[in-house]
C-alpha cells in the first residue's frame, strides 16, 4: 500500500512539473508503452495537454477497459484490464489533440508458453466433400478459451491451383466445435486443400513487429467435381 501511495505521489509531481513545462505542447505522454503482467490490475495514464484530447482503443477488446475517452488539458485516465489465461496480447490507446495523435501501447504478457497451448482438432483424413458443398462441424479440444473470437483458418492450395476466391471459410470457433464452410464446386474439376486453426499472439515483446502463429491439426479437404 505505501509503495502504491508513493507511486501516486511521484504521478502527481510529474504531471505537475509537465504541466509547467509542456504547458504550450498540444500533446504529451509519460511513455510510448507499458507491459502488463498477466494477472488482472489496472494503471493510471497520465496525459499532458494545453487544449482538449480524445482516446480511443484500437482495437476494441473484451479484456479492458477505460474509464473516459477524452478530457480538457492535462490529466488521467484509468486503465484496467483482465487476467490473461491464454497468449500475449496488446491493445493500443490512441491520443489525439489537435493536429497531433500519439499512441500508448498496452502489452500483456502470456500466461500460457506456446508448448502449453492445446488446439486439438478431430479430422478424419482425407475429409472428402460432394460437390454441392457442405457446412461441417469439426470436433474441437483447446485451453485457449479466452482467444476463440481471434482464432482464424490458415489455407493451403497445391501448387498452381490458388483460386481467385477462397472456397474454404471459418464460420466460428467454439471451446468444442469448429464449423467450417465448403462451397459449390463449380471449376468443372476435382481440388484439394489443406486448413488449419491458426491463433497469432502479441508477440514476445511490446515491441515484436509480428506475433508467433501456432496451429491445430491438418484438415486435407477433397472436393469432387
């Protein structure tokens, strides 16, 4: 509690000599990031400004929250967010004041390593499919349940045979169930494809350019003509 308290105090008198100092600025944050541990908390952002501000997080997510979206001049705002059961994760706050934006990003580190996460997918092999198409529900095992809405499918076509238009879409991911669309085949000739679940993180750092993608089991989809 007394390192909480005096944590506060030191916000204060940082703002408070910002406040002198970026009086004339349009817009002013302590940091460009800030990592978060997997358990749930929450932190105070400290904004510096001589006029009025927006914030908006991008993108919207389930697992924080802000207390305001704007303010006059200098001040805070509350960030709290939820504990993290499943992968890295990052949500940006955007500042905006005047003509000028700046960017917070929040990242929370993983709970989970990639060599715990399970994403278990009960194809049969080959998965043979009319032509006329079909909507399929796949059995589905993951701990990832906190990650299902950020799920996707990753495509894969022989070679020289990429269509225009995916044939193969991701209706929804389910702790249990995966249910995926094959449409009409009207090429006139037999195809194949392989899909997999796929779930991208934040990566292993606030700064990672791009996140570690990991999957589930093949789904090797024959399609008659």
């Amino acid at each position: 509690m007394k390192k909480f308290t005096l944590y506060i105090l030191v916000l204060l008198a940082a703002l408070s000599c910002s406040q002198k100092a970026e009086y004339n600025r349009t817009l002013g944050l302590l940091s460009r990031y800030n990592v978060l541990g997997a358990g749930a908390g929450g932190t105070q952002v400290a904004v510096f400004s001589n006029t009025s501000w927006t914030v908006e997080m991008v993108p919207k997510v389930y697992w924080a929250t802000i207390d305001r979206f704007g303010g006059e001049k200098s001040g805070y705002l509350d960030f709290d967010y939820d504990i993290n059961y499943g992968r890295s994760r990052r949500v940006d706050l955007v500042f905006r004041a005047g003509d000028e934006t700046m960017t917070l990003t929040m990242f929370q580190k993983a709970f989970l390593s990639d060599k715990d996460c399970i994403m278990d997918l009960e194809t049969p092999s080959p998965f043979e499919v009319p032509a006329e198409g079909i909507t399929q529900e796949f059995p589905f095992k993951t701990n990832l349940v906190y990650d299902l809405d950020d799920m996707f499918l990753t495509v894969t076509y022989p070679e020289g045979q990429e269509p225009a238009e995916p044939w193969i879409t991701l209706l929804g991911v389910e702790k249990d169930k995966v249910t995926i669309r094959i449409a009409p085949n009207a090429t006139g000739a037999p195809r194949q494809a392989n899909a997999r679940v796929s779930h991208t993180d934040a990566g292993s750092s606030y700064d990672s350019d791009e996140g570690t993608t990991i999957y589930s089991d093949t789904i090797n989809v024959l399609q008659s003509k």
